[in-house]
C-alpha cells in the first residue's frame, strides 16, 4: 500500500484515500489559503486542486459547491465557472442566477456566456446574450454580444 503525506496535517494517508481526507478534515484550511484567490493562489494547492478535478472529480464539485457557500463574489464567480467546465449545467446557472441577482454586472454575465460556448453549450450561450442585450444597452456591450451569437450560431 503507498502512502502520502497529507499537506495540511503532515499524517500519512494512504495514496488513494488522501483527497478524501482532505477536504472531510481540511476543508476549512483549504478555504481560507490562497486557492481563494487565483491570483494570490500557491502553486501547490493549485495543482492539487487540478489533480482532484481530474482523478476524483464528484468530489472536486462537492468541494466546488461548498466553496460557492462562502459570500464572497469572486470565489462564486470562479464556483460558477468550475462548475460548468464540469458540465454540472444546472448548478452553473443555480450559481449565475443567485450571482446576478445581488450584482447584476455584465462581467458576471460574460464569464458565464464564455464558459457556456466552451462546453459547447450555444443556444444556451445565445439565449443567454439575448438576455443580457435586454439588461445592457451600450453599443460595446451590444456589439459584443452579437459577435458572441454569431460564433455560436455558426457552430449550431
Ligand atoms: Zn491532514
């Protein structure tokens, strides 16, 4: 059996149980290092975040949707975004929804259209433009957003 120390506790975990111990017995730690902040974020807790994504993903979404909890507007935005990319459509939008309803800014709109169009989600992605065209009416947004649908229509 190969174990691996735990970064956090410094315990040896045995290798295929060590990111369910981290996130059952570490999670708050997780919360409050730098993984909040991509920009701050260490490049240890990245990749372990990118391994976890990988090789155990329901518990990186069950990691992500806990994270979303927190009232902090960038950590849901990048919740949002995480979801998505892993195809959990329907708590993307869950997240979108409840993001836009406290800021309702077209940033927040743009990252989830963006991320819609890389899954490959395009009528979504352009109802979801045709929506915020109703919301936002200057000329750079509106020309933006009809780009965006182009695209997408073109790959329909
Ligand atoms: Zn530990």
């Amino acid at each position: 059996m190969e174990y691996e120390m735990c970064p956090y506790c410094g315990k040896e975990v045995e290798s295929n149980e060590l990111y369910e111990h981290m996130i059952t017995e570490h999670m708050n730690e997780i919360r409050k290092e730098e993984f909040i902040m991509l920009d701050e974020m260490k490049q240890q807790h990245y990749e372990l975040l990118l391994d976890l994504k990988r090789n155990h993903p329901s518990i990186f979404v069950k990691f992500i949707e806990e994270l979303a909890e927190e009232e902090n507007e960038k950590i849901k935005i990048l919740c949002m975004k995480e979801l998505i990319s892993m195809r959990e459509f329907e708590k993307g939008e869950k997240l979108f929804r409840e993001l836009i309803s406290k800021n309702n800014k077209k940033e927040i709109w743009l990252e989830y259209i963006i991320m819609l169009n890389k899954k490959g989600k395009y009528e979504k992605s352009i109802e979801t433009c045709l929506q915020a065209m109703k919301i936002f009416d200057d000329e750079e947004f509106q020309a933006r957003m009809k780009r965006i649908i182009e695209k997408a229509r073109a790959r329909l």
